[in-house]
C-alpha cells in the first residue's frame, strides 16, 4: 500500500513536468479561423468536389501551418470537409512541429492525423512513432508505433541545463 502511494505521489510531481517537455503540448487552436491555401498549381475536380493543389503547398490557419508537397481538399455542400497531405508533410505550431508521411485535416472533429515515419521536435527534444492524433481543440495529441521499433514509441528529452552552484569558501581552522 505504501508503495503504491508513494509510486502515485511521484508520477503526480513529475507528469506535469514531462508534459511540459514533451513536443505532445500542442496547446489550444482556434479552430474556427479562415483556412488558407496557397501552391504552385490547383486542379479543381468538380464532379469529385474535390480540389488538388501540388507544389509547395501551404495551408495556414491561424498560428498552424501545414506544408506538404500535394494536398486535396474534399468538399460537402460547399465547406471544406477534408484536407489530405501527401509528401513531406510537416506541421508546424508554436509548440513544435510534427512530420509525417501523409497527414489528414478532419475539418468537422477539428483533428489532425500524421501517418508513417513521425517525428515530433521541439527544440532538442524528439518524438518517434506511426501513428500521431492531434485535437485541435483540446490540444492534447497521441502518438503511437504500430510495426516500427518493436510497436514502441521512441522519444528523446535534453533536460534544461543545471544551474552552476557558486561554490563556497572552506572555513578555515587555526591550529
């Protein structure tokens, strides 16, 4: 019983600080800004209500940007439902950026979703996995392995620098 306790007691002083180290803070996002698109040529499918831009894509909402080499943006009753990224994706907020093989703006849930080889950094910090999850809304974010190293997530955290303690002179004994 006792240990138990003292196991809750520690995971509750030190959760807070990993989760301030972690690149998985992702904070809160308005999600309800406009929705900016800008690439090098667009495609629009209209019997698909689809719309394709390729070449240096780069779709801004707020503070959030996410760059990719082709992205799709699916429409229902003319409002973007969807936008999918294809190619180097990379997502970038003011906690960190994320990368990822192929990425999905589910618009509605108001969720981001990174597949493939992802890797989250902020500052030295590093986070690898297959899978990440982010809600916009609430901030919070999941990353998971599936098939890679073992199904495990892998991360990497530099502590902050240690502070020099000033040393103090000996006091001196007379014989």
């Amino acid at each position: 019983m006792r240990t138990k306790l003292s196991t809750l007691l520690f995971l509750t002083m030190v959760s807070p600080a990993l989760a301030a180290t972690t690149p998985l803070d992702f904070g809160k996002h308005n999600a309800n800004e406009p929705i900016n698109v800008s690439a090098d040529a667009f495609l629009a499918d209209i019997k698909g209500k689809t719309g394709t831009y390729s070449g240096n894509v780069i779709v801004t909402q707020g503070k959030m940007r996410l760059r990719a080499d082709k992205v799709r943006v699916n429409v229902i009753d003319n409002k973007p439902d969807k936008i999918e990224a294809t190619g180097h994706v990379v997502f970038d907020s003011a906690s960190g950026t994320a990368q990822g093989d192929t990425g999905v703006y589910a618009i509605a849930p108001r969720t981001i979703t990174l597949n493939g080889h992802v890797v989250l950094a902020k500052d030295k910090n590093v986070m690898r996995g297959t899978v990440l999850v982010v809600n916009l809304i609430t901030g919070a974010a999941t990353l998971q392995s599936k098939g890679e190293n073992g199904g495990r997530v892998q991360g990497l955290f530099t502590p902050p620098p240690q502070k020099p303690t000033e040393s103090r002179p000996q006091p001196t004994t007379n014989p």
